[in-house]
C-alpha cells in the first residue's frame, strides 16, 4: 500500500467513526461519509448501497439495545435501579 492509499484508509476510518457519531445523535451523517467513499473511488451506486447497508446494521443494534435497556426506576426515572 502506497503512503496515499494509507492516508485514504485513515481518512475513511476516521469519517466512518465520524458519521456513525452524527448518525446516532442527530441523522445525516452521509453527508461526511458519502463524500470520503466518492473519493476512494467508489461509484456513486455502490457508495450509497453501502450506506444504506450500515445505516441498517446501526439502526438494528439501536433497536437491540433500546429493547433491552433497564425501564425507568420508579423513583426518579434515570434509567437504572437507585439507593
């Protein structure tokens, strides 16, 4: 691997690291990576397909760990068990 395609990879990590980070807190975070995987060479098509394909996975986990978070404690409804 040449010094630009290591400079590429790190970009991409860090993007991905970046947009699943938005994605979880307020949505759109295509808008970071979509740009990085156009620029890795990717076709259009495929950078989206992509996308779309961890943006399933992510919502899935989501959904996982929302359905087995702890319910509210009845006392002050902090999520966990309290004193």
């Amino acid at each position: 691997m040449s010094a630009v395609e290591l400079g590429l990879a790190a970009l991409l990590v860090a993007a991905g690291v970046v947009a699943g980070w938005i994605n979880t807190v307020a949505g759109a975070g295509s808008v970071v990576s979509l740009p990085v995987l156009l620029l890795w060479g990717l076709p259009v098509a495929e950078a989206n397909g992509t996308l779309r394909l961890a943006i399933l996975v992510q919502t899935a986990m989501a959904a996982h760990r929302a359905s087995t978070a702890p319910a509210p404690c009845a006392r002050c409804g902090c999520g966990r068990w309290c004193w």
